[in-house]
C-alpha cells in the first residue's frame, strides 16, 4: 500500500502528542496500530527531522546474578525506538 504526503502528514497530526521542545511525539505501536504504511511514515519522520527515541540502557548491577545479565545484555537485540520525536514545524 502506498501514502501519499498528505496522509501521512494526517496520519501524523492525528496521533502525535505534543512535546516541551514544541514539536510532536509519535509512538511507534500507535504508528503500527494505524494499519498504514509503516515504513513510508517512518521514512517521512526521518526525512523532515524526526529522530528515534530510544529508552536508555539500564546499568547492570552487581550480585549473585549480575554477570549473567551482561552476558544476556550482550545477546539482547538493540531496542526498536518507542517513539518518534519530530521537531516544531515538521508538519508545515
């Protein structure tokens, strides 16, 4: 399925959160629940200066079990952004 701009721009005002820096959050589950295309959207963020949100990595922390945890962390696929944060003015 291929969006045009003007849907996606629709797509995006109609899920975005506002943000303090006065641009927009999108979450990335709200961007799959859509149903559009997921990949032309993202595509469109990035390209009018959105960038991926990622959580931070937790610390590993000492104990009985905390060398395991490096080794899983180190086996641990890198997180997928949660949200997208575009910058004031992207959807103008």
């Amino acid at each position: 399925m291929t969006v045009d701009e003007e849907e996606i721009k629709g797509v995006i005002a109609r899920l975005g959160r506002p943000h303090a820096s006065g641009g927009l959050v999108i979450g990335r589950a709200a961007i799959l629940a859509e149903g559009t295309d997921f990949a032309a959207i993202e595509a469109w963020i990035i390209d009018h200066g959105g960038t991926p949100q990622t959580p931070p990595q937790s610390a590993a922390r000492g104990g009985l079990h905390g060398s395991q945890r490096l080794l899983d962390a180190g086996r641990q696929a890198p997180p997928q952004a949660p949200q997208y944060l575009l910058p004031a003015g992207a959807l103008d």
